[in-house]
C-alpha cells in the first residue's frame, strides 16, 4: 500500500465516520462537524478519482463535496462569529 491509498482510505473514513456518527446521533445533520467531514472526505475522494481517471466516482465525490460546502456557507452565514 502506498501514500495515494492511505490518501484514499482517509477520504473514505471521513465520509463513512460522519455517517456513522450521524446514525449514532453523536452529529446532527446540520453541525458544522458533519459537514466538514463530508466536504474534507469528498474532496480528498475527488482527488483520489481524478488520478484514477474514474470520472463517475469524481463527478459523485465533486457534486457531494460541494454541497457540504454550500451546507457550511450557510451554516457560517447563519451564526456569524462574535
């Protein structure tokens, strides 16, 4: 295994522990911490797929990420810092 499969289990662990921890309602689904991990994992995973040359895995992985960015946007707009 090399670094570009860690790179790749990483992005894959991100994605599937914000589920898992979604499920056990340890993260809402509209925390900050859900959509990081979302949007981190997705985007890791887009990369993983463009040196692939996989482009359905990296359009689904690009459209997933940047909806978790959108999410994060919203929720920074939502409750600005003080």
């Amino acid at each position: 295994m090399n670094i570009f499969d860690l790179l790749g289990f990483l992005g894959m662990g991100l994605l599937l522990s914000a589920f898992l921890l979604n499920q056990l309602k340890i993260f809402a689904s509209d925390s900050l911490a859900y959509h990081i991990f979302n949007f981190v994992g997705a985007y890791i995973l887009s990369y993983y797929a463009y040196v692939l040359g996989n482009t359905p895995f990296l359009i689904l992985e690009f459209v997933w990420g940047s909806f978790a960015l959108y999410k994060l946007l919203t929720i920074n707009k939502q409750h600005p810092a003080t």
